[in-house]
C-alpha cells in the first residue's frame, strides 16, 4: 500500500464533502477519538481490497442491515494522524468496543492484532471487547492507515443478533485511557457471566443431586437443572474457542434452550404440587423436536426459525409461572410474595433481553438484563435451600416428637392393656367365684341344711350348722369386696350381742364408733369373724360366764380384739397346757393366716381372755 | 283360719317347715309348692295371709313369688326363708315386698321365735341390710337428671326418726338397745322397721313402673 494511494484517497474524501471528518481523525495527545464511519469491502485477501474504491459505512456496521445474508469477510480502513506522538512518547490503542466474530487489524500494513482463529471454528469474540495496541514505530507523522479484516455470521446462520456479523465504533486514544475502559468492559461482559456460570453450576449441581436424591423434592432436581442449563448457556458469553464450527454451535446452544424450558415449567409446576402426565410427555419431546425443526430448517435460516421457538419457549415459562403464582396465592400467602417478586424481575429481565437480542441493542440495561436472571435464580435457589433446611429441621423435630408420642402412646397402650388384661381377669374371677358360690349354696347348702334340720343327732344337726355357716363365710370370702371396718365392729356386734343375750349373757361392747377410713379384705372380714364366732361360742357353750365383756381398739396399725368373760376358765390338761379341744387351735390358726395372734389368758375361776391382735395394714390387703 | 303358702324346693326341708309352721300357728292351712310357676298359680287362686319363700328354686326365683303376692295380694305378709344371708340376695326381696327373712338353718326354736316376731308386726333387720337401704334412699334423694320424669313417681323419703334407727341397726345395736336408747317402746321400733320396709317397697315399685312406662315410651 503506498503512501500516495492513501493521499488520493483522502482527497477523494474531501473533495466528495462528506461530512464524516471523524474517519480521518487528529488524535491528540491525552484525548480518545470515537470513530464512526470507515471504508468497508467484503473480501477475503490478505489486505485491504484497493480495487474497486471502497465505500463509507457508518459505525457501528451492522452487516444484516448494510450487507444482509453476508457472512464477510469485510475489510474496515480508517485514516488518522497523531502529530506530536514521537515527542510526547505516549502509546495509543485502538478500543474495539465490539467485533462480531473475530478480527485482525493492520497498521499501515503491519499486523498487529488478532482475536483468534480466523477460520472455522472462528474464536467468538462477540462479547469481548479488543484493545490493541498502536504501536508507536509503526505510527508516522502523516495520516496512518488502520485496517480491520472481521470475520463473522450472517445474521440468518445465527440464532442472536448478538452474534451476527458486524463492527461497532471505535475509538482511538490513548493506551491508558482506553486501557480502563476496556477492563471495565472485559469485565462487565466476561468476568461477570464467568462469576455467574460458576455460581449457577455449583448451586445447579448440588440442588440436582439433592432433588434426585430425594424424589418427593423434585422441584429441586428440576431447579437445579435449569440452575446448570442456565451457566452452560451463560458460557456463550466468555468462552471463545468452542471445537465446533459456527452452525454446530449455534444448534447445540438453541438445543439447550427447550431442555431449560423443560426444567423451569417442571421446577414451577412441581413447586405449586402439580403434576401432569401429558406436561411430563410434552416437554421432553419438545426438547427433541426443537433441534429438528432446526436442523430441517438448515444452517441458512437458524435466525427465523431459532426466534420463533425464542417467543414459544419462553411463553410456556411465562404460563408455568403464572400457574404457579395463582396456586400460592391461594395456599401459601406468605411464600407467594418473594416468588413474585423474583419471577417479575426476571420476567422483565428476560423481556429485555428478549428485546435487546431482537433489535440488536447492547448497552448496560442489557447487561443489567443478563445478569439479573442468574441473579433472581441464585436467590430463588437459596430461598429452595432454605426452605428445604427448614423442612429438614422441621422433619427432625417432627419425628423426635413423633417418635416421644409413639413412645407415650405405646405406653400407654401398654398400661389399658395391662389394666384391661387385670380387669377381664377379675371378671373372670369374679364370674368363676359367683359360681362355686351358687353352686356350693344350691348343692351343699342344701344337703347340709337338710342334715341340719333332719338329723336325729343335736351334734350332728350343730356340726351341720356351722360347716353350713362356714361354708357361708367362705363363700364371702370367696366372692365379697373388701368391707368398711365401721361396718364390720357393726356386724360383728350385731352377732356378739344377740347371740350372747340369747344365752343370757350380759354383753358389754366397745369399740371406735367414729367414722374409721380401713377397710378389711373380705378374707380378713371372714375369718376375723370366724375367731370372734368361736369365741363368742366357747363363753356361751363352756364358760358358764354371766358377762362377757368385748373390746375393739385401734392402735399403731393393729386391731387389737379383746374377749373377756367371767366364767370358769379353761381347764388344764396334764402337760400343763390349754384345752385344745375349745377351738383354740382353729382360732390361732386363722389369726396367723391374718399375719397376726391370738392369745388366751386363762385360768380355772379367773375367766379366760382372748386377746386377738391383727395388723390392719395387712388385714385390709385384697384377699 | 289362716292360709299359708310354703315355697320351697327341698322336700325334707319343706316338710321340716311345715311342721314348724303348724307349730306356731296351730290349724293352718299349708299351701306348698316346689317351684315358681306352682306357686305363682296358688297365687291366683287362694288368697294367703303368710307366705315363706325360698329364693333359689329351680325355675327362677321366689322374689317374682313375693312382687305377685305384693301385687295382688297386699295384705299378705311376705318372709324370705332363705340359705343366702347376703344382703346381695335378701335386698331384692325386701324391694319387692318381702317382710322379713330367715335364715334356714338356725336352730328350730329360734325360727319359730323369728316367725312369731314377724307375724306380731316386728321384722328382723340386719346392720348390713340396715346400709343397704341407707344407700338405696340417700341415692334416691340426690337430685335427678330427669327432673320432669321423676316428678312422676311419688316421693319417698325417710323420715328423721327411721334414718335413726337405720344408723343405729347399721352401728350393730340391737332393736330393744335402740328402744332404750331413744326411749321407745319396743313396738314403735317395730313400727319404725315395717314403715322402713313398706317405704322401701313403695319407693321400689315406684321405680320399676317408672321404668317400665319409660321403657315403653322409648319402645313405641
């Protein structure tokens, strides 16, 4: 390229009287120049296309709107002059805002910049802005010529205007400034998709493993999914050099985005606690009819028909979501609200994405876009995670106190069992014991009483008597309830009294007549009364008493029974001890059967006294 | 002429007690049946002014015996003659009517002497017995949940004097010891005892028709 080429070339320019002064800027010394217009050529060469002239284009060069259907390459060439750079030593830099998809850039001649592969697989440099630096030899004091070879997709073979072929501005100044500008882009529009991928992938992975492994969650297996999906479709935006060429690339990125649709509608719908068989059908077809559809469409028209399912798929999130919020807003008014609001902002967030893509547009609303959807989703994953812990916790103390009521309840059933088992069996005692009572009273009742009243022998018809109230009295022992002790003194006077004055006894009763809280076991009210009977049987049979004095005292847990009467005494057998013949036997039988004693003081003119001691606490223990 | 029905099932004892019966009242004419239905049949039929009535007898139980005579026969006198001394069994009979009771197998004189009291107006009672109607009257006296209905049944009550020698009988004292201790003849005590017996039946009856005519409201 000469240097009288170039000179004709600008006079051209002059003499045409454009107005685009900007192409052929003066760059000072501490002041950035934005160019906005440039030669461009589509041409393949090595250089830039001398023949024919090329024409101004406006920058930014959209190349569906000022090449449609080309896919480049196009050359750029713009003039500037940077008098006074040699002095000043100051190094200048060509900022390069966005080059879709790759480039290489000359200086009067000499290469001084690539992105990349400039062949397929051409590395995407569509998201990140080029900063090259003008090196100060190879800048001369005249107009310097700056030539930019883009390779790039035409819009049809591209599934985003985003990635369609084009240039934007540019801006020339110098290397510290720009240097600045360009970080802050690199990093708004790598850094920060690279941060969000990272995250997405690590909190998508574990609410993945965490979902499947739990199926009832699995809302949080599809959440998690849509989690990864969404940092393998943020990838698009940092990673550069894919092995695939350009149509593979685009196929594959439009095929992840029913497999994201598929889990956002499933995460949402099984959220609300809604599940349908032809839902769980349909999507995953969808997401292998999609890839079909745009593979039948060929590479040629991935644009039209990549933004028909762009306006399908996301129609269906939008419809899940709106399904969803009604459902809570019904069940759940407290959770409904942060849902809200974190599926509005992304709603909106991904309208304007929508439209940016569409139109073309970038700018920072559409980076604030991009980044507030992974933004709401990481919130929304961490709400998932909290609620879920909650849960957890909640489950955990769920079944700690589950497991206590079980324990209670076991015991619980436990003790009626037990109590149950004791009563059937008291039932049983008792059905059994009324039994053997009507049958001893129907059978030997009757044949004793028929002996009784029948038998020409007086001891036999008295024997017959007292087996037949013996029989009574164990029969109550057999089959009655414990009895109030008031009651029995009162019995057992009743008895004592008639029964002594009958023999023309004087009797002589005392006893507590207080109200007395103890009460006797049947079997202790039984065979107390047999002794006091026996007793009361020997003074009027064998005594030959005119008084016999009674007594019923209470003391330190004992009954203590005392029979006194004023007769003969009891006669002495040769060995010096009492008349076993009298009953006595019996009577200190029964007594130490009652864990107490009996004992008789007697002597021949002297009366005899029966002393009976019985320990109430035993006495009144249940037969 | 005096009429009297013998209820009881053990021919020996049967006859036993015939005899002793003519013993105390000299002429009588004895009406015996073995069982319930036989003596429910001499019911109809002759008019009795005593009868002794088993419980236990082999079709059913001589109190159904002593509530027909009740019945149709109120001015007979009613005496349980029975094996069973428990207040279990003698407290339906004396509900149903009864007017006393003895117990079989004392001794032939102290029956007969029983028998006289009983047919001289002076019913035996028991500290056990005694209880029982305590009870039966202090439960009556609490007040009912079927307030309408059991304005219905005519209201019996004890009065100070009987509830008296209830406690009294029930401490162990003997009729003639309360006569002396409240300074009454012994025939007044007697009084007491048969005016206990007679509101004891009167209140039962009241209950059993009470019952009864509830038990047909509902079954209609």
């Amino acid at each position: 390229m000469s240097r009288s080429g170039w000179h004709r070339r600008l006079h051209g320019m002059l003499c045409l009287g454009l107005l685009w002064l900007a192409a052929a800027s003066a760059v000072a010394q501490d002041q950035t120049v934005t160019i906005r217009a440039a030669q461009a050529a589509v041409s393949d060469g090595p250089s830039f296309p001398t023949e024919p002239p090329a024409p101004l284009v406006e920058l930014p060069d959209d190349w569906s709107v000022s090449r449609p259907g080309s896919s480049g390459p196009v050359w750029y060439r713009l003039t500037f002059v940077a008098p006074g750079l040699r002095e000043t030593g100051e190094l200048l830099a060509l900022y390069i805002e966005h080059v879709c998809t790759n480039l290489q850039v000359y200086l009067n001649g000499q290469l001084i910049h690539s992105g990349g592969q400039m062949h397929e697989p051409i590395t995407q440099n569509c998201n990140h802005p080029q900063l090259v630096g003008l090196p100060a030899g190879l800048i001369g004091p005249g107009p310097n010529s700056l030539d930019l070879k883009v390779v790039g997709h035409a819009l049809q073979r591209v599934a985003s205007t985003h990635r369609a072929g084009g240039l934007s501005a540019l801006a020339i100044g110098p290397h510290s400034a720009l240097a600045g500008k360009h970080a802050r882009q690199v990093a708004l529009n790598v850094a920060v998709p690279q941060a969000v991928s990272a995250t997405l992938l690590l909190m998508g992975s574990f609410m993945f493993v965490l979902g499947w492994m739990n199926r009832r969650e699995s809302h949080l297996a599809y959440f998690g999914a849509l989690s990864v999906g969404w940092a393998l479709i943020e990838s698009r935006l940092w990673l550069r050099d894919l092995p695939f060429d350009n149509a593979v690339a685009e196929l594959l990125l439009c095929s992840m985005l029913p497999l994201l649709t598929w889990a956002s509608v499933q995460f949402l719908l099984r959220y609300a606690q809604y599940r349908h068989r032809w839902i769980d059908i349909a999507l995953p077809l969808q997401a292998v009819v999609m890839p079909v559809t745009l593979l039948l469409a060929g590479p040629e028209r991935l644009y039209p028909m990549a933004s028909f399912w762009y306006v399908l798929l996301p129609l269906q999130t939008l419809a899940a979501a709106g399904f969803y919020l009604r459902t809570q807003y019904h069940v759940q008014r407290g959770a409904f609200w942060p849902m809200a609001l974190f599926l509005c902002i992304a709603t909106v967030a991904l309208a304007v994405e929508y439209v940016a893509q569409s139109f073309g547009i970038r700018g920072s609303l559409m980076q604030m876009a991009q980044v507030a959807t992974p933004v709401m989703m990481v919130l929304v994953g961490l709400r998932l995670l909290h609620q879920q812990g909650r849960a957890m916790q909640d489950a955990v103390e769920g079944k700690a106190h589950l497991e206590m009521r079980i324990r209670e309840a076991t015991a619980e059933i436990e003790r009626n069992f037990t109590q149950l088992a004791e009563l059937r069996v008291e039932k049983v005692t008792e059905r059994e014991r009324k039994r053997i009572a009507a049958d001893l009273h129907d059978d030997l009742g009757a044949k004793l009483l028929t002996i009784v009243h029948t038998s020409d022998s007086e001891r036999i018809s008295t024997l017959a008597r007292e087996a037949l109230e013996e029989m009574r009295l164990s029969v109550r022992g057999l089959t009655g309830k414990p009895v109030r002790l008031i009651d029995a003194l009162g019995d057992w006077r009743a008895e004592v009294v008639s029964r002594l004055g009958q023999a023309g006894i004087e009797a002589d009763w005392s006893a507590p007549a207080e109200e007395l809280p103890q009460t006797l076991s049947a079997r202790a009210f039984v065979q107390t009364t047999r002794i006091l009977r026996e007793a009361v049987s020997n003074v009027i049979k064998h005594s030959g008493a005119t008084h016999c004095s009674l007594s019923c005292d209470l003391a330190d847990g004992d009954m203590q029974i005392i029979v006194r009467d004023n007769g003969n005494g009891i006669p002495m057998e040769l060995d010096g001890r009492l008349d076993r013949g009298h009953g006595m036997a019996s009577m200190k039988h029964r007594a130490k059967q009652l864990q107490g004693q009996c004992l008789v003081e007697s002597g021949p003119g002297y009366g005899t006294v029966i002393r009976l001691t019985l320990p109430l606490t035993r006495a009144t223990e249940a037969a | 002429m005096t009429n009297i029905l013998l209820l009881e099932d053990l021919p020996e004892i049967r006859a036993w007690l015939s005899s002793l019966v003519l013993q105390v009242f000299p002429g009588a004419q004895i009406a015996e049946a073995a069982r319930v239905h036989d003596a429910l049949g001499l019911v109809s039929a002759i008019k009795f002014d005593l009868a002794l009535v088993d419980l236990g007898l082999p079709d059913g139980s001589g109190v159904d015996v002593v509530a027909a005579l009740r019945e149709h026969q109120p001015e007979t006198q009613s005496v349980v003659v029975t094996i069973h001394d428990d207040d279990e069994h003698l407290f339906p009979a004396l509900q149903a009517g009864a007017f006393g009771y003895i117990l079989k197998e004392q001794a032939r004189e102290l029956i007969i002497e029983q028998l006289q009291r009983i047919s001289q107006g002076e019913p035996p009672l028991s500290p056990s017995i005694a209880r029982r109607v305590m009870a039966y009257f202090a439960a009556k006296s609490k007040p009912q949940p079927m307030s309408a209905s059991s304005a219905a049944v005519p209201h019996v009550s004890l009065t100070d004097r009987e509830t008296e020698v209830l406690l009294r009988v029930a401490k162990g004292y003997t009729l003639p010891e309360i006569g002396q201790q409240l300074t009454l003849s012994r025939h007044t005590i007697a009084d007491y005892v048969k005016q206990i017996y007679r509101k004891l039946n009167v209140s039962s009856r009241a209950e059993a028709a009470l019952e009864a005519q509830r038990m047909g409201l509902f079954g209609r």
